[in-house]
C-alpha cells in the first residue's frame, strides 16, 4: 500500500477522542489506555486497511483542531469571522458519517430457512444529516412483474389462514462492517415505516441495567403485507433512528422464499451420511491411552436418546464444529430453530449451524441394529456394545396356603441347614390364679398343651396338684 506510511503517520498524531471514533467506526474495541488504543489502530492497517477505513483515517486527519499562534490569524481578534467560519464548518458528527459510503462492501448471514430470489435494494448506508440525535432517512424500491405475480401467488388462500407469503419482502439491518459476514443487528430507538404503515419490529428484550436501552433481538422483518405488489408503483421506506456516532448501521431489501423444517431436513439427508470410519477413528483418538496421564479411559457411554425430544433418535446429527460424539435428532433439531432460530448445540452449548451439521452414519448403523436399547458404549478398539442395566427385578406371586407351607418349608430348612440351636434352660412359671375345684380342668388343658403359651412360657405347675 503506497499511502501506508502517510496513514500511520496520521494515525500516530491522533488523540484519544479521534482514536475512539476510529475504532468505533471500525467495529473494534474502543476502551482502554492511549497506548491501547493506538495499537488497535495500527493494527487496522497492519491487515489492510479497507477504503472506507482510509477515508476515515483522512477526513480525522483534517478536521484535527489547529491552535493558531497568536498575531498570525487575525479573525481571533474578530468575533464576526470566527462566527462566520463556524456556520460554514459543518457540525463533527455529520461531518465523520457523511462520508459513509452509499453502498459499502457488506454481507449478512445467509438465514437457513430463506432462499434469497433477488436483492431489491443493496446494503445500504443509514447516514446521518446534521447534528441532531435523531435521524430519519427515506428509501424507495420497485418489483417486477415477474417478482409482483409470485409474491401474490404465494399467499395462502386457505379459509381462516392468516395473511401469509411464502414468498416475501424482507427487511434487514446490521452493523456497517466489512471483515466479515454479519448478523441481523437493529440501531437504537429504531422506527420504520412502510408506505406509510407501521412495519411490526421484534419486541425489546427487558434490561435491568439503569440507562441501557433495550435491545431488540436480531432477525429480518416480514414487511410484505405492508408492500404495494405492483410493478408500477413504488415502495417507500421510511427509517428513523438514534444516531450513533460511534457506529454506522446498514438497511436492505431481499425478495426471499421462505422454507420449512422438512425442507432443509430433506437438503440435510442429501448432504448424505459421514462414513462410519470418521466416527470410529474419533473414538479410536478420545480414547486413546495418554502416557504422561495416570488414568485411562477404557469406554465410552453415549445415550440413544435425543436431548431435545427425550425420545429415540431416528436422525442422528451432530456438528462439525463439535468435539463430543453424542448426536441429537436432525428433524427434531430443525422444528425448533424453525420456531425460533439459535442454532446452538443442545450437548455442548456451543454454535451449531445448518451447513455445518451432517448425519452420523456409525449411529446409524447402531440404531438400525438396536430396536430396545438406549445406551451404549463404545470401546478402544471403535466397536460398540449394548449397556446394559445393573438392576434386575424379580416378582413372585403365590396363594396365602403355598405361602405359609413355603414359610414353614424355609424354616425347617433353615434350621436343618444351620444345625440344631442351643436349647435355653426351661422357665417355670406358677400361676396363683387357679383354685382347687379347677383342677380337674387345669389337668386336663394341660394334657393338651397349646404350642404358643407351651413354646413361650414352658411347663405350667398348679399348687393344688
């Protein structure tokens, strides 16, 4: 780059304040130390500094504020010439974003669940006029016949549907950044108006945070209905916003088709399966033994069971960017992030996009050949084998007669078994209680002796025998 040393050379003179903007503008860090920030700022050219960055760097460099010295400019001395260079200068916050490109070099994130047909207005800078905080930019676009007749055809006419396009308008913002693909990312206190109409925005997630304003989620906005479907009249856009003057922000129009779960599961099944050898040389390497550890790791566990449906897989997907084997189901994965798109792991927690994901072929085969199990493990070798549970439950049902005889069959048994028991000296026990006409009668009770008082309490003696 030819003009590399005379951008570093503006860079170095800069202050804080303008270092800040610099970074702001640039989507970097702009907290810290001078010496932080400096290093951040020549960092930007130490990667290439893109065209908008040097026009920045530029436009910095000329409005840095000069002290005269005195006896030099006469207009210090002159009230009506400072006021009159003032009015002219124009304002340092219109001044820094005006010089946005229309039209910059930026890219959003393609969104699973949509198939961009046209783009009906490129990227686009929102670019503040003046000083004022708020700011309100208009914007217009056209269809085709063509676009106009399949947007209309793709309603849904079905009685009792609601006003819905397969086909749509969609809007989009994001951050005016250019190193890399960029997320739906609304402005501040953003407003924006259809032909007139309201345009439905995502609602603001609730903060706690004392002077933070909410933050709507970022995703694009459905402004079909709101949309005249004629080739000859236009659609206007109306956009109004807090300023920031330490980012600048961007706005386009898609034509898109908007798809279903069972769609992209269907692209995902065309994907094909990963081989089932890629799967078992990541078992062979997890479980591979560490010399230097001192303890090994001989299996594996992995559960059948999808994370998010709690039911058997039938679809066993997982990342590409993951490092654990576990799978979840493919179609449940994709229900969900059809209602609502995040697009994160249910087993690690981490990023897990639509073009990464692919479809284990070992688990496959293992779900093909296990109809009743719902965990296995897998060992050094790669091979698997079914886990099974510990536990084993036995139930035995039996008639009040069988139960006694068993219980007294259990008893003697037991008794044989151990031996005969140690015999306990016999207990007398005298009773006071019987007279001498009882005799004959205690005589004869205790000619047949009950096994229970005969068991517990021995031999009775009456004193009147």
């Amino acid at each position: 780059m030819a003009d590399l040393p005379e951008l570093k050379h503006m860079v170095m003179s800069f202050r804080v304040s303008e270092l800040q903007v610099l970074l702001g503008y640039a989507g970097r860090n702009k907290t810290g130390r001078k010496t932080d920030l400096m290093g951040r700022a020549l960092q930007l050219l130490q990667k290439g500094c893109s065209v908008p960055i040097q026009i920045k760097i530029r436009e910095l460099y000329k409005r840095k504020p000069t002290a005269p010295k005195p006896g030099e400019d006469g207009s210090i001395n002159c009230p009506m010439d400072y006021s009159n260079r003032m009015h002219h200068d124009p304002a340092p916050h219109s001044s820094s974003l005006g010089m946005l490109p229309v039209h910059p070099d930026v890219k959003l994130k393609h969104l699973p669940f949509y198939d961009c047909v046209a783009e009906l207005m490129k990227p686009t800078s929102l670019v503040p006029r003046g000083s004022s905080k708020f700011q309100e930019n208009h914007y217009s676009f056209h269809l085709t016949p063509q676009q106009a007749q399949d947007i209309a055809m793709s309603r849904d006419f079905r009685p009792g549907a609601r006003c819905e396009y397969t086909t749509q308008i969609q809007l989009r913002f994001c951050l005016l950044e250019i190193s890399c693909e960029q997320d739906d990312h609304f402005p501040p206190s953003i407003c924006v108006r259809v032909n007139g109409k309201m345009a439905p925005l995502p609602n603001p997630i609730p903060t706690n945070k004392p002077g933070v304003e909410p933050k709507r989620p970022g995703r694009p906005v459905d402004i079909t209905p709101l949309c005249r479907l004629s080739p000859t009249l236009p659609n206007q856009i109306e956009v109004s916003w807090a300023a920031d003057f330490g980012r600048g922000f961007c706005i386009a129009i898609f034509l898109v088709k908007k798809l279903t779960s069972d769609t992209l599961l269907g692209r995902l099944k065309q994907f094909g399966n990963r081989h089932a050898d890629h799967t078992r040389a990541l078992i062979k390497e997890k479980l591979a033994h560490d010399p230097d550890s001192e303890i090994a790791t001989t299996c594996l566990r992995v559960s059948l069971t999808c994370p998010l449906g709690k039911m058997r897989m039938t679809i066993p997907t997982r990342a590409s960017t993951c490092t654990h084997l576990q799978c979840f189901d493919g179609s449940t994965y994709l229900m969900m992030n059809e209602k609502k798109s995040t697009w994160m792991c249910p087993v690690c927690d981490k990023p897990a996009p639509f073009h990464r994901l692919f479809i284990d072929g070992y688990f496959v085969e293992i779900l093909q050949e296990t109809s009743d199990m719902n965990e296995i493990q897998f060992h050094e070798d790669g091979t698997w084998s079914p886990l099974k549970t510990s536990k084993e439950h036995h139930v035995i049902s039996c008639s009040p007669a069988a139960h006694k005889s068993s219980h007294k069959e259990s008893r003697s048994s037991s008794s044989s078994a151990s031996g005969p028991a140690p015999k306990k000296p016999k207990m007398e026990v005298i009773d006071l209680t019987i007279s001498s006409d009882e005799d004959s009668d205690t005589e004869s009770e205790c000619d047949s002796p009950q096994p229970m008082s005969s068991n517990a309490f021995g031999d009775v003696i009456s004193l009147d025998s």
